[in-house]
C-alpha cells in the first residue's frame, strides 16, 4: 500500500494548476539578522567608480555603468546589480576601497517586472537605501597590502657631498608585493597626461614579463626611465589604493620595469620605424621632452626629423634642471639613444637666431615645431636684487649641470616653496659639505607647509639633509653691507609673515603683517620663484605676430600656434612637467603627422 502511495502522489500536484497563484509579499514577516547580507546599498559620494566590485564578481552580475562625468579619480561609472545572476557572496562589498558598496538587511523584494531586479544601487532609489543594518566590509579587512612597499635610498650622510643616485630602486621581490596591490582600476590611466597604459604593464611585473612591460610604455613614453625617475606622478592622486591605504607606487614600478631590460634589449624592443620614407622634413626647437617625443613619433611616421639644441647635449631642462642625485644623465641618455635610434638628427650647439634664422627653417622644412623650455629664471625685483650675490636658480642648476665653477658661500638663502627651490637647495647643500663641511642653506616661501608646491619627498629629504625650510615668508628686501670691507656685498634676506596669498578673486596679492619682521644671513640669495621662455630666438616679428597667454605660447587643441607653420609643445606652452611635456610631444606629433599626410595626397 505505501508503495503503490508513493507512486500516486506526485500526480497530486497537479490539481494546484487550476488554483490562482498568489505571490506573499512577506512570507516570513520579520526583519533579519543585523549583519544578514541583503540588497545592495552604495553611496554614490563615496564611490569613485573603480570597477573592482566588478572584476571581482564570478558571476557577471556587476556591469559599470555611466550616471556621470569623468574626474581625475572618478571615472564617474556606477555599479548596476543583476540579481538575476547575484548570488549575495558579498566580495563586491569586500574589495570596495572606498567603502562606498555595502549590503543592506533588507531580504524581501516583490516586483511583476523582472527588469526592475537590474539596478543602480544609490541612483535608482530604493527602501533600504537608508538601513543602517546590513553588511559592510570590516575597517580592519582589506584584500589587498594597504602600505606600499618603501624604497630603497642613500641615508642623509652618506649622500649629503655628493650628486650620487638617492634612491635605489625595486628588487624583484620588492616590485612583485607593491604589484599585487594593484585592483587594476585605470582610473590612473585617465589621470596620467600620456594616458600611459599603466594596469598593463603593472600586470606584466607580475608574470615576470620584462619585455612585455618595457614594450608597453614605450607605446605612450620614449622617456619611460627618465619618467620612472621624476615623473611627477599625478596618477598615483587617481589610484584607488589611496582610499584604504597607501597609494600604489606607478613611478617606482616603471622604473623597476626599464632597469630589468638592458639597452641594447630595449633597442631590440622598441625597434626602428616600419614606415616608408615620407620624404617631408620637420624641424624641432629644443632637444627636451616635448621635441624629442614628437621626434620620435615623426621618425616612426616615416618622416625626416632634425632637432636643433642650443646646448652642448640633448635633454633640455631634464639635463640641466634636475639635480643628477634625482635624475643620473646615463639614464637620460640612454632613453635619447632609443630616440635617435630611430633616425632622428639631433644637432647640439646650434642656437637657433643666431646661427640659424627661423626663417630658413620656415623655407627648408615642411613644418617646424618649437620646444623651447623655460630657461630664464624670474626675479622677485625687489630692491637689493640688483648686483652680485643673487642668483637664479635655474643657471646655477644649468652651470652645476655643465660643470662650472659657481659661487658657495656658508650662508645661502633661497626664495621659493617649489621643486626648483628644493632641487638648488640641495644642489648647494651639496657643495657647501664639499668645501666647508658643514650644510648652511635656508629656504624661504610665501606657502605654509600644508600648501607647499614641492612634492612632499622633495622637502622630506631637504629637512633630512640639514636645509632649513622656513615657510608663510614673504621676501622683502635682499639686505647689503652698507660699509666697511663687504660693502655692497649680501648681508641677508628680509621677510614679513605672510597672512594670505591670494585675494577674494583667486588673484595673486600676498598680504603681510609688517610686525612680523626677520632677518636670514646669508653670502648669496638665489631666486626660485618660476621660469620664462627665452624668446629671442624668434626674432622681434615673429615674437609680435605670435600669440600669448600671460608668458606662454597660445596653441590650438592641436598644438600649433597662431601661426600656421609652427607649432609649439613643452614646458614654454603648459609649464614644466616632464609627463605632460611629452603628452603635449604626441599632440604636435599627430597634427603635424596629419598635415604632412594631407601634403601628400595633394601632391598625389
């Protein structure tokens, strides 16, 4: 009888096909558990749209989707949930860096549309969007190394009297754990001027691909080591790291990659250019970042580049602006020899409107590109500047360069809360320790340290070496011996306390308290405090006939300048970065490349 029962029961169910279904709404009809892991929440100020909730989910039930614009560290991309596919594992919630997606404790969900289980938690409102329970990542639990890995640098005294290479580099181990911290996000591609492909070659660190990472940041920077060395690293602000911990360190990682491959490797790598001889020619202005960037591209469009430097060697203000401790000149060498490795000329000594008028280049080249820099230092002009004892920082740091004799009293102060302020500093800490034994330097700046314009490395590492760093100084007057044997000579620098820089307009008017006066001794003042174009390479006609935006060049999206012959790129356009230097390297390129190909097709 149980058997045949067994048999039969099944077919029961057959009569609920006549019955109404009813969906219960609540069928449980209490609240769960505090930390039960329910619909997802996520606040949208909190959110920077990194995509690692999806790239984590095994089940696709994460696609980021657009609800706003992109800024840098913010793709403006939403999360939007599938519950279709969502099996409430919660790892979205656990990876979030931000802490931004949590889950609520809300389980019960009625809907006659099944669309309406796809949406964007925090833009499509929901009932439980304001549920305190529910569950969050704890603060403590992080899947990945909150602290970077801290690299490796020369101690204090033992760089202190010489130009030696401070900081050291990755090991391989070292590089491998800073690598596996990254999400690989892309919010720092973004960022980044070249738009640099950065979670890739990061990724190629850590399957040990040394060529696949040296081939990918030669695609969007001929100066990758020079880059892995000062770059100033604006991707690093974007990096979703930053919101549980330490950002992840893309400069150090870019320069382990390129010190892993040997040049003659990395020639082999990069290779020379595959395209036809164009026969156009172009000319370029200046061997810095932007010129020889937009040389190399050129060169490997096929066409014929000559780059004219006034100087004695290529580099321009990466040769002769940046201290060798920071930047050793092989290395920047040796990313100019992949550059030249792909037919580009590059003539030195050669000052263009002196020995060469623009206006031959105008008539032997099919385009020119100026590259020029900044290489005149600015003067605070105020009284006691005029005469000996103050210098620019920017030629000496060019004399220090070339290996000039320059001036080093004990007692030096510079004017300036920039890197070039840091970078002479230190310069002269340096040979002060040589010739008298003892570090006499002080820096004077009109920002408080909470808005210094010196990357925060550069003025650890000052404080580190002996410098005195004095901030909120305003300078006011550069003191001299009024008699005796100095007279005429630097006695020191007279400041007031700044109380503000700015005024209600954003313009710059810095405001003093007059009480607030002291007195620095000093042998030498040097002056830090911004760089000029050397214009006078252009001739009065074409100076007057240019565009201008308060001391820059005026160019088009494009890169070229009011005048349609010449374009302009570098530091004399958007001031001095070596990253967005060559970014402004690939614009010209690409104009000029496009301008030369359409020369083409109408000679055709």
């Amino acid at each position: 009888m149980g058997n045949l029962r067994d048999v039969l029961s099944p077919f029961t169910a057959w009569k609920h096909l006549i019955e109404t279904p009813v969906t219960i709404r609540n069928p449980i009809g209490r609240e769960a558990a505090d930390g039960y892991r329910g619909f997802h929440q996520n606040d949208i100020e909190k959110c920077i749209g990194c995509g690692s909730c999806e790239v984590i989910c095994q089940n696709a039930a994460i696609d980021m989707v657009p609800v706003s614009a992109p800024v840098d560290g913010d793709s403006g991309l939403r999360p939007k949930i599938d519950y279709g596919r969502c099996c409430w594992c919660a790892l979205c919630v656990d990876v979030c860096m931000t802490g931004s997606l949590t889950m609520s404790n809300e389980y019960t969900w009625v809907d006659a549309d099944p669309d309406a289980f796809r949406f964007i938690p925090g833009v499509d409102p929901k009932p439980w969007d304001d549920m305190e329970k529910g569950y969050r990542r704890e603060g403590a639990r992080v899947l990945t190394g909150a602290e970077r890995v801290e690299m490796g640098e020369l101690p204090p005294e033992a760089r202190i009297d010489n130009f030696d290479e401070i900081v050291v580099g990755y090991t391989r181990e070292q590089a491998m754990i800073e690598a596996d911290r990254c999400v690989e996000c892309g919010l720092c591609v973004a960022t980044c001027p070249a738009h640099m492909d950065i979670p890739d070659y990061i990724a190629a660190i850590r399957e040990g691909d040394y060529d696949l990472g040296l081939q990918i940041l030669y695609e969007t920077n001929p100066f990758s080591e020079v880059c892995g060395r000062v770059c100033t690293h604006k991707c690093e602000t974007a990096c979703a790291a930053r919101h549980e911990g330490d950002p992840i360190a893309i400069r150090w990682l870019k320069r382990h990659i390129v010190d892993n491959v040997s040049e003659d490797r990395r020639l082999e790598i990069v290779g020379t250019p595959q395209a036809l001889p164009t026969g156009r020619k172009v000319a370029i202005v200046g061997a810095g970042p932007a010129g020889l960037t937009a040389a190399y591209d050129l060169a490997r469009q096929g066409h014929a580049v000559t780059v004219y430097e006034a100087q004695d060697k290529p580099g321009g203000m990466m040769r002769y602006g940046i201290p060798e401790y920071r930047l050793p000149y092989d290395a920047l060498d040796r990313d100019i020899a992949v550059i030249a490795a792909q037919g580009v000329t590059i003539k030195t000594g050669v000052r263009i409107g002196r020995e060469i008028a623009m206006d031959k280049l105008r008539g032997e080249f099919d385009a020119v590109v100026l590259s020029i820099g900044l290489h005149i230092g600015r003067s605070t002009r105020i009284p006691g500047t005029e005469g000996p004892g103050v210098e620019a920082a920017i030629d000496l740091l060019a004399r220090i360069t070339a290996g000039e004799e320059v001036p080093v009293p004990e007692r030096v102060v510079v004017i300036g809360g920039g890197n070039v302020a840091m970078d002479i500093a230190r310069s002269m800490a340096r040979l002060q320790k040589r010739k008298h034994g003892a570090v006499g330097v002080t820096v004077t700046a009109l920002e408080d340290f909470a808005h210094f314009l010196a990357d925060r490395e550069e003025i650890e590492e000052s404080f580190d070496e002996g410098i005195e760093i004095v901030d909120a100084r305003g300078p006011q007057e550069v003191v001299r011996y009024k008699s005796g044997k100095r007279k005429g000579a630097v006695k020191g620098l007279r400041t007031w306390a700044v109380t503000s820089i700015f005024d209600g307009q954003g313009r710059f008017a810095p405001q003093y308290d007059q009480g607030d006066e002291r007195l620095h001794p000093a042998d030498m003042v040097v002056e830090a405090i911004g760089q000029a174009a050397d214009v006078s390479i252009l001739g009065e006609d074409l100076t007057e006939a240019l565009e201008w935006t308060r001391g820059r060049l005026a160019v088009d999206p494009a890169g070229r300048s009011s005048e349609p012959w010449l374009w302009a790129a570098g530091d004399a356009v958007h001031g001095p970065d070596v990253i967005t230097a060559v970014a402004d390297g690939h614009r010209v390129a690409a104009s000029v490349g496009a301008m030369l190909m359409a020369m083409g097709e109408v000679a055709r």
